[in-house]
C-alpha cells in the first residue's frame, strides 16, 4: 500500500480551504497552517458565481449555502442619477437552469464557515505563520513563527496576495496601489426602515461605484461596497474604519436608493485596492501558488473568491493518483491549465467595465473546474 501524499497549504482563506476540500477527496493527507488565532466574521458581503457554485456542490456544500445565502433576481447595472438600466444580468431560475447551479450572495464569513465545515479541525492549524520554507531530500520544510516546523511532500502557498511563499520562492516584488479605494460594510436591512432596494446593483457613476445587495436569504442583511478614487490612502487592512460622513459625501447626487442606503449605513470599513501583475509562473518544484497569492484580481467582477476556488478543483484533478516524484509535474499541470484563464479575469475586471453594457458571461459563469480538459 503506497503511502498518501502529504501536502502542507499556507493559509486558511477561501482559497486553502477549498483546495483542503479537494484533496481529501482524492485521498491526499493535508495540514492547512494558518497565522490567524482564530476566523472572524468581518463584515463583508460575497458573490458566488455559477463557476463557483459547482465546484461548492462538488465539496458537498450546496444546501448549507443555499439555506444560508440570498437568491438574486438579477445583478443589474444601473446609471448613478437617473436609475436607467445598463445591463441587467438575469440570475434566479433561468441562470440556474442554463449554468447548472445557482448564483448566491452570501455574507463572506458564512462561506469561509462552510468551507471550513468541509476540513475537519485536526487538519487546520491556527496561529502557525510561515517564517521559512525549503526543500530536503525529506521534503519540503515549513518553519513557523511560534517555532514549530513541520515537512511535507509538497507545499501549496495559498496566503493570500501579501503571499510569503511566493516571496520565498520568487522574491519581493511590492504591490501596486490602483489610487482607489473601497468603503464596505454590513448591516441588518431594518435599518432602512422600511425602504426598498433592488436584489444586487451596481450603481455606476463617472469615476466611482457602489454595489448593494443582500446576503441572507430572508433579505434581514444587507451588503455595500464601493470604489472610488482616492489616490493618498495606503491602508490595506480588512478591519481600518471608515467615516460614514465622508462615504456619504462621495456619493451626494446618487440615486435616491444609494442615498438611502448610505444614511442607514451605522459604520463602514475602508481600503485601499491593490492590484499586481500576474506572475511569470506560479510552481517550483513540490511548491506551487494558488489563488490571490499568484493571480490577485482588483474586486470588480466578483471573481477573487471564485478563481481560488476553481483552481482548488482543477489543482486535486492534477494531483488525484500522483506520487512525491510526480508532484512537481502536477504542479506544472495545473498551473498551464489555469493559466490563461485567470490571466483573462485579471485583465477583465481590471477594466472595470464588467456588466456596464451588454455582456458575454458565459465563459465565467459555465467553467466547471471539474471537468474542464486538464493540460497536456
């Protein structure tokens, strides 16, 4: 009996959990290390697109987040002052219908809770930060900022887009501000004292925009997020506040339905949007990239979340059977199918014109990271 594949995962984001997820299922053994001492449920709403939804029905995840997650009509595009329709992107049956799974909103601590459901607790290891990684004739040595250190036959950095791995494998290269930022928060709909709002719309103004919709099936909660310029702010931390009198100032002159979004708002978190190029190649030997950590996108498509979560998929595909000898060429596998891919949703909603008109959205949202071909 040949032994399982031992893997290590760097970060228990998205991305690490459901890469976790996956591997199991294929019979790997993985230990997900993770600096964090415990997960928060930040305030912060999510898209779960088509794409990423059949991967999450994969895990076996569907009917927890479809208790758990809004049902949207829509996600319409919208004129900032005027309210005329853009483009309105139906979801609801018939997106699910022609996909094969649904489009959800969810609150983005309650997917990060279901992908967590999905790895049993022994295998996550809270407060271990990466400090040092190389390869041995035993394998890969992780060294951990409390001072354990672990080997493993392989190692996936999934951490993130300050990704420690890749730095470690390719070197520092520093992050480019975009000269945006973004304002974000939840808070219960009750707040809007009876107003109505649309299921899930971009408002879209000259130079700046806000997206609202709910995420809990019972429409009790509801998401904004906005992006707009300013060029000075530096700070890229989930849990920086922000002044609600200053997001409200930005956004004077917006349709009636922003503004009275906006005056319920109680508190808001802010941060500056960072993007970086793709890089080069994503693998080195029995160490590969995943996710932010090696294909960043800026947050204008909904599809951050979505790509770790397919290269999750795609990655236990390249791995399903391997032994030590054959990772690195896994490795090498996963990353020419995931490539190109990626590299598109970058440049895509980099552009930010996603949705603004009539748009194709089948080749995002009917990928399935299951069965499509892996590369030679």
């Amino acid at each position: 009996m040949a032994t399982p594949l031992s893997i290590a995962i760097v970060g228990a984001g998205m991305g690490g959990l459901a890469t976790a997820a996956a591997l199991r299922r294929v019979g790997v053994e993985v230990t997900v290390y993770e600096q964090a001492t415990q997960f928060a449920r930040i305030g912060a709403g999510i898209q779960i697109g088509c794409n990423a939804m059949k991967v999450l029905r994969g895990l076996g995840l569907e009917a927890r987040l479809r208790a758990q997650s809004f049902y949207p009509r829509s996600w319409n595009n919208r004129d900032w002052r005027t309210g005329d329709v853009k483009f309105d992107m139906i979801f609801g049956e018939s997106a699910e219908q022609k996909f094969g799974t649904p489009y959800l909103l969810t609150h983005r601590g309650d997917l990060h809770a279901a992908l967590a459901s999905a790895v049993p607790d022994h295998c996550v290891k809270l407060n271990h930060k990466l400090v040092g990684l190389d390869e041995t004739g035993e394998g890969v040595r992780l060294a951990f900022a409390n001072g354990a250190t672990a080997t493993a036959d392989a190692v996936i950095g999934a951490d993130g887009i300050h990704s420690l791995v890749r730095d470690i494998l390719f070197g520092a290269s520093p992050v480019s501000f975009t000269g945006r930022i973004a304002y974000r928060t939840t808070y219960p709909a009750a707040l809007l004292g009876g107003a109505k709002i649309d299921d899930c719309t971009k408002w879209w103004g000259e130079d700046r925009h806000i997206v609202i919709y709910y995420v809990k099936p019972d429409r009790s909660e509801i998401y904004l997020v906005t992006s707009q310029p300013e060029p000075e702010f530096r700070i890229e931390s989930w849990s920086a506040k922000g002044d609600v009198v200053e997001l409200r100032k930005a956004f004077v002159g917006f349709h009636s339905q922003v503004e009275k979004v906006l005056a319920a708002c109680p508190d808001v978190h802010k941060w500056a949007i960072v993007d970086r190029h793709s890089l080069e190649r994503w693998t080195d030997r029995n160490v590969t990239l995943l996710g932010d950590a090696c294909h960043p996108m800026t947050p204008y498509m909904a599809q951050g979340a979505a790509m770790a979560i397919e290269d999750a998929a795609v990655l236990s595909r390249c791995l399903d059977g391997v032994d030590r000898n054959g990772v690195a060429n896994a490795f090498r596998r996963f990353e020419a199918t995931r490539k190109a891919r990626t590299e598109r949703i970058q440049a895509t909603s980099r552009a930010n014109t996603w949705l603004s008109g009539k748009t194709d959205t089948d080749w995002v949202y009917g990928y399935d990271a299951w069965t499509v071909p892996l590369a030679a």
